[in-house]
C-alpha cells in the first residue's frame, strides 16, 4: 500500500508538475500526458480497458504505475519519445474512431 501511494504521488507530480513545465510540444496540458502514457500503457485506447466512469489511476496496479512513471521519466530524457508515443495514441485513436464509423456508433 506504501508502495502504490508514492507511487500515485510520484506520478501526479510527474502529471501536473514536472512535464507540463517541461514540454509545449507535442503536449503542454495534463491530460494529454495522461492520455498518453495510459494509451502507451495498454498499447491501444485506454478506455477499452478501463472503466471510464472511474479515474483511471484508481484502477491501475502498482506494476502499471510504475511503468508509468517510468515511462514519462523516459520522456524527460529523451524527448522524441514522447513524440512517438504521441503518435501512437493518436494512431490508435483514428483507428478507433474510423471503426466506430463504419459501425453506425
């Protein structure tokens, strides 16, 4: 439980802190970090893993934050990661919205 809590404080520093002051581009807000780093995480749209009725946070393991955080650390150091990751997400994103399409939703 120790674990998970600094864990989740790490990870909103990282969120509202550290990388929003870090970057403009490709993202400057929070939520598109978060966006990110969870589309990373499940390696497709977080939400169709997650219960989107819930924070997303509150649903995660510890394991998960901590790839996570490890993740946006990775970033930090090495920004064209996050340019990457940025596209994936929004890749997986298209794909999703153009299937919706074609299925009438």
């Amino acid at each position: 439980m120790k674990d998970t809590i600094s864990h989740i404080y790490r990870y909103k520093q990282l969120l509202n802190e550290v990388l929003p002051a870090s970057f403009t581009k490709p993202v400057r807000f929070n939520h598109c970090f978060n966006r990110i780093v969870l589309d990373w995480l499940f390696q497709d749209v977080w939400y169709n893993y997650l219960d989107r009725s819930k924070t997303a946070i509150s649903q995660l393991d510890t394991v998960q934050l901590q790839k996570m955080i490890e993740r946006m650390e990775q970033w930090l150091l090495n920004p064209d990661l996050l340019v990457e990751d940025n596209q994936k997400s929004l890749t997986w994103r298209k794909v999703k919205s153009t299937f919706e399409k074609q299925q009438g939703s």
